[in-house]
C-alpha cells in the first residue's frame, strides 16, 4: 500500500519539492474507508477528487476492487492518474463526468472535499438523487481549509453526517442515509446570473472560480476588450473559466471564430451552458484541454489570459508561465496576446521573452493589463 503511494507522480502537471502527489487526508480517507472497500462489490466504488490517483490506486491496490468510477475536475490530474495506472500496472478504473452516470447505483464514494460549498453542495445533491440509498460518503480534506459548514451542506442531501477524528491535520465526514426528494433541495446547478452592466448572462456549475460572479481580473481585461484591434480569423479564450471573455469577444467581434478552452470540466461545463444562454453558441467552441495542447502551432490570432498564479493553496507563478508560453506556440507571427495579472507579479519581462514586445495597457495596485505580440 505505501510503496504505491509512494510511487505516485504529479506528471503531467507542475513538479516540484514543495508540491506533493498524496496528502495525509489521501491516507486517511483510504483507512476510514478500508472496512467499506474489503469485498466491495465490482462497480460499487465511485472517487471523486482524487488529485493524481491515491485514491483510485490505493483502494485498487489494497482491496483489489474493479469498476472503480473516478470523476477529477481537473485534467492534469486525471492525466496523471491514467499515467501513474499505467507505469504502476493497475487498472479497474474509468473516468465520468460530474453526471449521474458517475455515481449510479454506488454503494461507497471517497471524496476529497472541495473547497467551494458549492461544489460540495453539486457532488452531495448527485449522490443523494442517483447512488444506491445505501450509499457511505466518505469525505476528507485538510483541517485548516474545513469549516462546520461543509457539514451542513452535507447534511441537507443526506441524512446522517458524522465527524471523525483528525489525525496529521486531516479530518474525515462520514455521510450516509440519502433524503427523499421532498426533503433536498431543489435542482440549482447550474445556476444562472444576468450581469446587466455587462450584457451578459453567467452561467455556472458549483466548481466553477468566481460562480456566476465576474472576478475583478476578468472586469479589468473587459474594460479594455474593445480596444482589441483582432477582428477576423481565430481566437482563444485560454483559461476560459465560465466563458465570460469568450462571450463577450464573440459578440464584440462577430467576424472572429473563438475557441474557449480549460482544463477545469466544471469550468468547461459552465461555460458551454453561458455560450448557449448568451446565443452565440455558432460563434464559440468549448473544449477541455490542458492549456493549449489541442491546438496547432501558429494558428491563432489573438489570444485572451486571466492566468491563475495558485496550484490549490501553494503560490505557484510557473503556471502562468507555461500557458504565456503555450500561447507563444499557437499565435501566428504578429498575433496578439492579451492579458490581465495581479499586479505585484511582474510578468512583464516574462512576456517580453516567452512571447514578444509588450505594452501596458493599463496598471493600477491590483491589476496590469498588458498586449503583446508574437515574434
């Protein structure tokens, strides 16, 4: 059992001495779990969250179960659970979305706790209208970013939620009796906002950054999208989070095909539902992807990034590096790219180098707004 934890890569996504492929509360889900996952029937088992596969390949691995429905918000990670399966030998696993088919019929769910209530709330409501009514949650993060409340969010889907003690600064929620339907909630995901100062509506699923709220970086880059010079050919919206820029492109340029990408597929699945609502569905493709890794080099003409400068809690501006240099591959000489960044970061040299000459387009304390264009 530790030699496969131990054994276990981030790869594909960043690496590094201070970022980790299992946790302490990878480790604890796997014991509170363990007398649930012995004889475990094929097909009962359902993960969700596994960040790089230590739930997936520890509960295989020690329990020799099959069937295993895995769901992971984000790419890399999936990525990385198939490449760990495959350089470990282990199978018995196949990855959904966050659907009914996910989680149909389960009898155990192991549940790396999101952060955002939200989120929460969306895998809680599924498991209580689709798994087995014998279903056991076993749900587990970090003790600093766990608060009561995740406990009542927990406990309006099903009936019985109980604490469990912490050990190494992890803590598990074991849930379980799913409430009828007259007692949940009403459907809410995803939800849906008008922004009448933007013309937009937002549309979003419980993982998604910012809901159906506009961060204030993407309010930034918005201010300045019409001063855009790009009208035809193609753009991306790399990053797309809930489609916000994608949509407002699309309808400033109508002469330009956009492609709106993330690798996020609670963003991916928000954005689809705000590119229907805004009608510009003909205009605007949705894809889920690591980056820019589905498109070709030097095939686009103007990029849109709002790049995030956090892996989970860990500071880490490499991220943002790479998607600078991922859209340096696909600009075609002379393409642009347009960006917004917190400010304190000073990314400017970065894009100077990876990219091309860059102007500043605006600055103030929290946020720069900077265009530059490909060599």
């Amino acid at each position: 059992m530790s030699d496969v934890l131990d054994a276990l890569r981030r790869h594909p996504d960043v690496e590094a001495e201070n970022l980790h492929a299992v946790d302490a509360t990878d480790r604890l889900l796997l014991d509170e779990a363990a007398s649930l996952l012995t004889g475990a029937p094929a097909g009962s088992v359902v993960v969700i969250g596994d960040r790089y596969g230590a739930l997936t390949l520890g509960a295989i691995a020690r329990h020799g179960i099959s069937g295993v429905r895995v769901h992971q918000d984000r790419l890399t990670g999936e990525r990385a659970l198939h490449a760990n399966a495959e350089r470990l030998g282990l199978g018995g696993f196949t990855s959904h979305g966050l659907t009914p088919d996910l989680v149909a019929g389960a009898r155990v769910v192991l549940l790396q706790l999101p952060r955002a209530l939200d989120a929460l709330d969306e895998v809680a409501a599924l498991v209580a209208e689709h798994a087995h009514p014998g279903v056991v949650v076993v749900a587990g993060g970090r003790v600093k970013h766990m608060t009561t409340a995740m406990n009542d969010v927990l406990a309006r889907h099903l009936g019985r939620v109980e604490a469990r003690l912490a050990r190494q600064k992890s803590r598990a929620l074991v849930a379980s009796s799913p409430r009828p339907a007259a007692e949940r909630p009403a459907r809410r995901w995803p939800e849906r906002a008008e922004h009448p100062d933007l013309g937009l509506v937002v549309c979003a699923h419980g993982g998604a950054f910012a809901g159906t709220g506009v961060d204030i970086g993407t309010r930034a880059l918005l201010r300045h999208l019409d001063a855009v010079p790009t009208t035809t050919g193609t753009a991306v919206d790399l990053g797309c989070g809930t489609g916000v820029l994608a949509v407002a492109l699309a309808r400033l340029r109508p002469g330009l095909d956009v492609v709106a990408t993330d690798e996020s597929a609670a963003a991916v699945a928000s954005a689809r539902a705000t590119v229907d609502a805004n009608d510009v569905a003909d205009r605007v493709r949705v894809t889920r992807a690591a980056g820019a890794d589905d498109l070709p080099d030097a095939s686009v003409d103007l990029v849109l990034l709002n790049p995030p400068f956090h892996v989970g809690a860990t500071i880490a501006p490499q991220v943002a590096h790479d998607l600078f240099a991922q859209a340096a591959r696909v600009l075609r000489p002379g393409g642009k790219l347009w960006a917004v960044w917190n400010s304190h970061l000073r990314y400017r040299p970065v894009l100077e180098r990876v990219v091309g000459p860059t102007r500043q387009v605006r600055r103030d304390p929290k946020f720069t707004v900077t265009a530059s264009v490909r060599r």
